[in-house]
C-alpha cells in the first residue's frame, strides 16, 4: 500500500509575520495591500484564523477586508521573506521522504510508503514531521494522509488547521460523497457551473456519473474527474529540485522615460510569457517585474496573485507593478516581466525546466 502526505503551511505568509513580530500573534491579522483606512485597492494575500472568524479570507479585496474588521493588524507583502522560509520548511520535510515534491510555496507532497507501513505508524510519522517543522522552523503546519495525492490533499484541507488527518482508502468515497462540486481538486467555478448545469450537485452526485456524457462534455477531463470523484488518482509523487520561472526582457532603442511605450513593452513581453506558460500547460502565482534604468540601476518587484494563466492577468499586475514602483523621473533602459511559481494547470507539478 501507497502512503502520501500532503503537508501545507497554516496561513502561512501570517505565519512567517508572527516569527518576526510576535506581539500579532493573539490579533486578527492579513498579509496583502495597504487598506488605506478603506480606500485601498488591491487584495488580502491571506490571514490568520482569528481573522478569518470575521469571514476574512485570502483574495478578498482589501477594503472589504477593511470593513468587517477595521482594527486587525494589517501587514505588507514580503515574498522574499516567505521564500526563505518556504525553503526551511522544504528542507526539513524532504529528510522524511521516501519521494518529494513541492507544489507550491507552502505544500509539498511526500511519498513515505517505505518509512511508514500501515495508517498506524503513517499517524506517528506525521505527528513527527509537524513536531519538527514546528520545533525546526517555528511554523505550524497540517498534514493529510491517504493511500494517493488526491486524498491525502483533501484529507489535508479537513484537518486545517495545526491537524493530522487520515482518510484510508476505504473511507474515500464516503468522506467525499457530501462535499461541494469545487470542494474536489482539479474542479474550479467553470467545471462546476456546467457540471450543476448537467445536474450533478455533489461530489456524490459526480461520483455516479455517466462517463459517456462527461466525455461529451469535457474530453478526457471528465473520465478524470469522475475518477477524483471516487476518491482515486493515479498520479505519483515526482521529484522535484528547484522552482523557476518564464520570463522576457527588452532593451528600448533609446532610454525612454514615456510611460504608453514602457507599458506597451510589458504588453508585448507579457504576451510571450504567457505563450510560453500556455504552450507547457502551466499556471503561475507570481508577477516579477524587473526595472533597469539608464544609470543601470535596477528594480526588482513582484507580487503573488490568485493561480492564473491569463493573459490579462499578468498585464494588469506588471503595469500595476510598473506603475507603482517605477521612478518616473529616471530614464528607463530595460524592462523584463516574469513569472513564476509555476504549476501543471490541472496536474499538480511544479515544473522546472523553463528558464531563460
Ligand atoms: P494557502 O495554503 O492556500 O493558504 P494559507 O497557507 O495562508 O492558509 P491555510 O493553508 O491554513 O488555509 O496559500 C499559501 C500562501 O500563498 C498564503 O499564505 C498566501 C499565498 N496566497 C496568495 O498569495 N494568493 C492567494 O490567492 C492564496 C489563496 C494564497
Ligand atoms: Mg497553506
């Protein structure tokens, strides 16, 4: 028997904040844009449960944010920080992995078939790598545990947060059977309105399905989803090293300081990134903008968004991003967006080999 753990971080960039500012760690807090006492624009990276208690939740913008609990703590992004101990956290759950893979920022899957035999001693083993995660990083975490990487990143979710949670291959179907349609992994807001337009409600509902007609309707995604439905999924736990990134830059004929040919830039070079991230079928989660001036001075700034490949997407954050930061003064040189954090779109691969 297959032992996988998913291990994902408890709100994991306030985590990372209450390290270095204690005093936080008893308040409401949100990581994301400065609220502006309501007026601010932009969105809430994520927060703390305490704050979630007040129906805050990562992704909301920050002025609603702001309205149901103007006196939470609010802090700014610092990815750089995040990173350097997203990397702590990596390095101390690969020592427990037969095979690992890291899927984004705060979640690793590991394969542990051959450390842990049996759910009992799977249980001890998890409580185990939480302990030291904790004691080694200072940072909470939830593992879930199953007999693949579907279930054990369900599971994972239910046992948020600070939990270690087991679902055994036999309880698959029963735990997912009254779950919402987008509650499944690999079904987003479009799946699941064409799926409810279909009729199915549940992942019950989508369980029992006719595969004949989710083929009709959706190709080789339906037979997967209807296996997700069931609680099955074949995909293994693939080794990954390191996180890269897509990026482009160009050097304007002449120093510029005209903001409509900068931006039109961007547009261009967004455009080919985003080739490049659609043609190998990836999702990305942050924006880099890179700045180089004509003294040759440079400016770095990215931002972590929602999981997207669109285009709009990535223009709308590197001109924001452009706009924001830029020194308007100075003549501008060159100019590069990149993303990165990258994901299969459906599977849930970090890819690496696509630097430039
Ligand atoms: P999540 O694991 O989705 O969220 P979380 O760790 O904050 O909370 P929990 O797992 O306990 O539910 O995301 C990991 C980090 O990624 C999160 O701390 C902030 C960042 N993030 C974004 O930047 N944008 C987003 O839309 C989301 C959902 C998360
Ligand atoms: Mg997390």
């Amino acid at each position: 028997m297959q032992i996988i753990m998913l291990i994902d971080m408890d709100y994991f960039f306030v985590a990372c904040e209450e390290l270095r500012h204690p005093e936080v760690k008893d308040k409401p807090t949100i990581v994301g844009f400065d609220p502006k006492h309501g007026e601010g624009r932009g969105v809430v990276m994520t927060c703390n449960y305490l704050a979630r208690k007040f129906g805050i939740k990562s992704g909301m913008p920050i002025s609603q944010a702001y309205r149901l609990k103007p006196d939470a703590v609010y802090l700014p992004l610092d990815y750089d920080f995040y990173e350097e101990k997203s990397r702590e956290v990596m390095k101390v759950v690969k020592a427990f992995a037969d095979r690992f893979e890291q899927v984004s920022v705060d979640e690793a899957f590991i394969d542990v078939s051959k450390k842990a035999k049996g759910y009992d001693e799977a249980i001890g083993y998890a409580k185990t790598i939480k302990d030291e995660v904790k004691e080694k990083t200072g940072l909470p975490c939830s593992i879930g545990i199953s007999t693949n990487k579907l279930m054990a990143k369900m599971a994972c979710e239910a046992g948020k947060p600070d939990g270690v949670k087991l679902v055994k291959e036999e309880e698959a179907k029963e735990f997912l059977k009254s779950k919402e349609l987008d509650d499944l992994y690999g079904i987003g807001k479009k799946t699941k309105e064409k799926l409810e337009a279909m009729g199915y409600r549940t992942v019950g509902d989508l369980a029992k399905a006719n595969t004949m007609e989710l083929m009709e309707k959706f190709g080789s995604f339906g037979v997967e989803i209807r296996k997700y439905a069931n609680g099955m999924d074949e995909s293994k736990v693939e080794e990954n090293y390191e996180v890269k990134s897509i990026g482009r830059e160009t050097t304007f004929e002449k120093d510029t300081t005209d903001t409509q040919t900068i931006i039109n830039a961007i547009k261009r070079l967004s455009a080919e990134v985003i080739d490049e991230v659609k043609s190998a079928g990836l999702t990305f989660k942050v924006v880099t903008v890179k700045l180089r001036y004509g003294d040759f001075t440079e400016r770095l700034k990215s931002r972590s968004i929602r999981r997207s490949d669109d285009p709009d997407d990535l223009i709308s954050n590197s001109v924001d991003l452009y706009l924001r930061y830029s020194n308007k003064a100075k003549l501008m040189r060159k100019i590069g967006v990149r993303v990165s954090d990258l994901t299969k779109a459906r599977g849930q691969k970090k890819i690496g080999e696509f630097t430039r």
